[in-house]
C-alpha cells in the first residue's frame, strides 16, 4: 500500500472489519462505541481507539492507537466477510491527490502498479469518512470531517465533540496524522477558494475555470461549472472530486472554487477544498 501510493510509513492507514464483534478482538473497546456503532455502522465513520498486539505497527505507524470502519459497500463487505483479518485500506489514489471517486480514476493513479479493480461504479458520497478519536471517554475529537456530521455524533452519544484540532492542523504543520495536512487532497492546478462571485466576477480568463455550489443565475462568462443544480450538500460532495479531477487535466491553469455553506456536511466539503486551495484573502 505504501510503496504503490506514494505514501510515508508515518501515515497511518484505517482498518476495516466486517462487523463490531470481529474489531473487538483486536481492539480495547471504549464504552461509547457500542452506541455509535448502533447509530452509524456500517458507514462512513471511522474511530480511532486503543489497539491490540494483534494489529501490526505498519499499519498504525508505530501508534497505540488504531483507525477502525465498518464500511457499508455490499462488495467490500462480501470481500471483508471472506477474510479472516481484518484489512487496512485507503483510497486507491497517489498520496496527496485528489481521492478517486470511481474505478477510472483509480486506473488513471494507480493503473501501472495494481493488478485489479473491483468496479461497482462510481462512490455514493463522494468523500472520506468522519474521522472521530474515542480513546478519552469524556469528550469526543473530531479529526477529519465527513458524512457523519459532528451534530448528529453529539445526539446519539450525548458527549460534547471537540473539533479544535480541526484549526490547529490548518495553520501550522504539527499534525496529529498526516491524512490531515493542511496540504492534501490536492489537484495539480492551483486552486483558489472564494465565497460570493462577485470577488473573482472580473477575475477569470481564458485559462481560468469556475467552480459554483450550484446553477449560477447570472449571465455566464463561459468556462463556469456548477457542483449541483439547487445547492444540494449531498450532491455537492458526490461531484466534487469527480469535477475537480476532470479540470485538472492540463487546460486551466487556475481553477475558483466557491466554498460551501459552512454548515452541516458544507464543513466537510470545505475542509476539503481549503487543503486543496491556496487562499484568496
Ligand atoms: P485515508 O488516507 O483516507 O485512508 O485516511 C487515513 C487517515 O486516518 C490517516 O491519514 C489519519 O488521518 C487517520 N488515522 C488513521 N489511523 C489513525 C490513528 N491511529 N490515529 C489518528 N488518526 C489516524
Ligand atoms: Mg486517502
């Protein structure tokens, strides 16, 4: 995994099981778990927690601590029912690019050095998982924003979630894990982050694209692609990544991206754009 992303040993990965009962064995379960193992499994959230001897160090880059997911996909789950361990998996991409959201992607990254794809087509929700530490049983860290919004984690666990490490790893580089660089998730294009067109109206020529949250209703300066029709978060984070893959193939050479409503799962699109971008202000 590591030699065919690109990706350092420090890097840890998340490991995935088939059900609760299986990552008991190889973790110590805090209490909370169970409840949002309940409310969000399987799906796109991801815990990290105390490990067992059982999970080798590769995977948790030395860590006493170990990322675990019950993912949802029906293949994946056949695949991880079949296996007698569990298994560490990232997104098939290079490190630092953009996440693939479907098998060409994938092909285009990672084509040379693999000798498979399982192609069920294209990803449902378009972005990584939550990422919540659970280690401290008082309080919660959010460490990576996702599908499975900080509120929601909140109603079910009745725990405050902390997400002041979110801030922290933007400004300055002493990170938790370096999935979280303030640099990741990147296209090869730069990339510049606004809110209201009105910043960048004059701005865009012929080698510059746009990126809108949804259909614009001003008269269109040509080059100007939308993320939905009506600002749909949900379709938003589904088109994003493909969107911003399929621009950045060499014909601009500086694509805007209009951030989200910063709200609900508009924090997780925007967390992924701002480590994407370089900032306009
Ligand atoms: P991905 O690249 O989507 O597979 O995400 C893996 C990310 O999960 C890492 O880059 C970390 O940000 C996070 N992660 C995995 N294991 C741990 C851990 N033991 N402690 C903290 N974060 C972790
Ligand atoms: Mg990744």
């Amino acid at each position: 995994i590591f030699a065919v992303k690109g990706r350092p040993l420090i890097d840890p990965l998340i490991t995935h099981f088939p059900n609760l009962a299986l990552a008991e064995r190889h973790i110590y379960k805090p209490k909370i778990l169970d409840e949002l193992s309940d409310a969000f499994w399987p799906g796109p959230l991801t815990v990290v927690v105390r490990k067992r001897e059982s999970i080798p160090d590769i995977v948790t880059a030395g860590r006493d601590s170990v990322a675990i997911r019950i993912p949802s996909h029906p293949w994946f789950r056949m695949l991880l029912e079949e296996l007698r361990f569990p298994l560490a998996a990232p997104s098939a991409n290079r490190f630092g690019y953009v996440s693939p959201t479907d098998a060409q992607h994938v092909i285009d990254g990672l084509g040379d050095r693999i000798s498979a794809v399982l192609d069920d087509g294209p990803t449902t929700l378009g972005i990584e998982s939550t990422i919540l530490d659970i280690r401290n049983e008082g309080k919660i860290r959010l460490l990576r924003p996702g599908p499975v919004q900080r509120e929601q984690v909140m109603e079910v666990t009745g725990i405050e979630v902390d997400s002041d490490s979110l801030s922290s790893q933007k400004d300055d580089n002493s990170i938790e894990a370096p999935g979280m660089l303030s640099k990741h998730y990147s296209p090869k294009t730069k990339l510049v982050l606004f809110e209201e067109y009105e910043e960048i109206r004059d701005q865009p020529t012929r080698k510059t694209a746009v990126i809108l949250q949804k259909r614009p209703n001003h008269e269109m300066t040509g080059n100007e692609y939308w993320l939905s029709e009506d600002g749909d978060l949900s379709v938003v984070a589904r088109n994003l990544f493909r969107l911003v893959r399929a621009l950045d193939d060499g014909r601009y050479n500086l694509i805007y991206v209009q951030s989200a409503t910063d709200y609900g799962l508009g924090i997780a699109i925007n967390d992924r754009l701002m480590r994407a971008s370089t900032k306009l202000a």
